[in-house]
C-alpha cells in the first residue's frame, strides 16, 4: 500500500472501532485511536510477516498490546486479514459472541492451570492426564483419580448451572457438531469423523503448548499464560463447528445434565484424547532432550 492507501486504512479501522464501541456501549476510544496508525502500518504497510487467512502460519510475527484499554484496536484489522469471521464484530463484549467466549475460556483455563499446577500438575482435562501417563510423567493410580475429579467437576458445574439457569441452558452449552459440518459430509460417520478431526488438531496444539511451556524444563516459566492462549485460539478456529471442546470432562457434564449424551460422544471423547496423545508423543520423543525422557538412557 501507498501513502494515501494506509491514510484510507487507518481511517477505517477508526470508524471501524467507533461502531463497535458506539454498538456496545463498551470499549476506550482514546486509546484505540491513539494507536490505530502504528497498528495500520504494521499489518498492511509490510511491516508485519503473516498470511491473510491463516492464523496459524508457523513464521507469522506476533503483536503483542501491553496497553489494555487500547487492545481492542486489533479486532477489526484481525477479522478483515481473515482470523475470524467479520460479523463476530457486531457481538463484541455480548453474552455468548464467539470473542467473549474465547477470551473468557481461555482466561478461566489459564487461570485454573496455573493456580493448580503445583498441587497436581495443572490438568483439568482428561486429554492431558491421558498424554501424561502415556509419557509415563503420571503414575497410573494418579491418573484415573485426576480424571474422575476432572469428569465429576464438569458434572457437578453442569448441575449449579442448571440449579441457577435451567436445563436448557445446560443443554445449549453442551457442545455439538454444527451445521457447516455437517453440510460439507457426505454422511454422518463422515460428519462425525470430519468433528472428531476437528476436535483432535485443536487438542493437539493445546497438549503441545503444554509440553511446552510446562512440562520442558528448558521452557520459559510462563504459568498457565499460553495454555489459555491455545484455548482461546481454539475457540476461535473450531468454535463455530464443533464447539470447540477439546476436553472430554468439558462435554460429558453438560451432556449428561442436559439430557444430550446420544449427540456423537465419540467426538468429543476420543477426538481430544487422540490429539492429545500424538502431541505428547510427538513433543516427548522428536523435540525434548533425552534427559527428560523418563526411562530413556542420558548417554
């Protein structure tokens, strides 16, 4: 882009965020605006390196906005280069639009991983407890107790939610495979396994940022920062398909509590424990020193 390209680009992402925060009532005009210029210039000046419609190109740059009120700025510009779908703008800060719930979820995750991860690792997920007995960092027993108290915490959520709101509320919240799944099958077992796959990659990434940043001693000590990162990311990609799950506890309260346990358990349970699986094989045996191996010789 030219000179007077980036000045019409800027002045849109301003008009751009006004609507937003004019529709909600919500948002820091002045800060936004007061980096809507530099924010323009990186990402379509050539300043930044990514590839329009797909977040999860590996050599991307990465932006980070440490000042808070001004975060906002980077929603319009990421929905127009293709992260996400533009009309999630019209929802922003609403109850159940596809970024509060991403955010919101990712926080929680982040939170809970790094408040638990001294007592018991910082699981929450029978996904993960899976992948950390299978690399043999948790011990048999342990696991099957982790993963009942992980299953009957998302029962027990299910139920205070459907005590305080009502079951259909549970049952909403239950995830299921969507519409533009299933559109694109030719058949259900097509459609259940297009899911499953689905479920499986988002897991995949998130079992993998955990090795990561938790399980790598050579990892930056970061708490919980970047799982919530991963969860939020795979709200995001998969949320409008699958629900975006990634956790078998995380389906299987809801489901039980809101009377919705027939609508394909196989996704929701097998997909996020095979992502799961290959990313820790994957991250302990191809990219982790053999020092932390457990029963591997240092020689």
């Amino acid at each position: 882009m030219n000179i007077n390209d980036l000045e019409d680009k800027a002045r849109w992402l301003r008009r751009e965020l006004f609507e937003m925060a004019m529709r909600q009532k919500k948002g820091h005009i002045p800060s936004t605006y007061s980096c809507a210029d530099l924010v323009t210039a990186l990402y379509y000046g050539g300043v930044l390196k990514y590839k329009e419609g797909e977040p999860e190109y590996a050599d991307r740059d990465r932006v980070i906005v440490s000042k808070g009120h001004a975060a906002m700025v980077l929603y319009p510009v990421l929905a127009d280069i293709g992260y996400f779908p533009a009309d999630e703008l019209k929802r922003f800060t609403e109850p159940g639009g596809l970024l509060g719930i991403a955010v919101a979820h990712g926080l929680a995750i982040g939170l809970l991983a790094t408040a638990t991860a001294a007592v018991s690792g910082g699981h929450l997920n029978p996904a993960v407890t899976l992948a950390m007995m299978v690399t043999r960092r948790t011990g048999f027993l342990d696991g099957i107790v982790y993963i009942g108290v992980q299953v009957a915490g998302g029962f027990v959520a299910a139920v205070a939610v459907k005590s305080v709101l009502g079951i259909d509320v549970v049952a909403a919240g239950a995830p299921m495979v969507e519409e533009m799944v299933r559109m694109a099958a030719s058949s259900a077992s097509a459609d259940s396994m297009r899911a499953m796959s689905l479920e499986a990659i988002a897991t995949f990434f998130l079992v993998f940022t955990i090795f990561g940043t938790m399980v790598d001693k050579r990892a930056p000590k970061v708490g919980g920062l970047y799982i919530g990162l991963a969860v939020t990311m795979g709200v995001l990609a998969i949320g409008p398909m699958t629900g975006a799950a990634m956790n078998p506890a995380r389906w299987i309260g809801p489901a039980m509590v809101g009377e919705q346990m027939e609508l394909q358990p196989l996704v929701y349970i097998a997909g996020p424990i095979l992502g799961g699986l290959v990313a820790a094989l994957i991250y302990q045996y191809v990219m982790m020193g053999r020092d932390q191996v457990p029963g591997l010789s240092k020689d």
